[in-house]
C-alpha cells in the first residue's frame, strides 16, 4: 500500500510541474550509490544554471 501511495504522490508531482517545465530535463526514480550506499532521487529537474532535487511525499 506505501508503494502505491508514493507511486501516486509522484504521479501527482509531475503532473503538477509539467507546466513550469520550459524544456527542462526531468529525470525520476533515480538509484544511486556513493561509498557503497544506495538512496533514490525521486524527481531531479536539470535547468541550465540549477539542477533541483525533489523527495515528494503524498
């Protein structure tokens, strides 16, 4: 059920930014490691000058 409830919050987050977008790059569900440690990025927003990380929460 949490899985689902964060799948939704996500859906509802994008659908939310599209319009601000302006041709910025979107990247979701991210899996990364650092020093053997692994964390998810659920929404990163690549800009020409920023780049926003995004943990959303339903």
């Amino acid at each position: 059920m949490n899985l689902e409830k964060g799948f939704q919050g996500e859906v509802r987050f994008d659908e939310r930014i599209a319009p601000i977008l302006n041709g910025r790059l979107v990247l979701n569900d991210l899996l990364l490691e650092h020093h053997n440690t692994q964390f998810q990025i659920d929404s990163l927003v690549i800009s020409l000058k920023t780049n926003y990380l995004f943990e959303v929460k339903l």
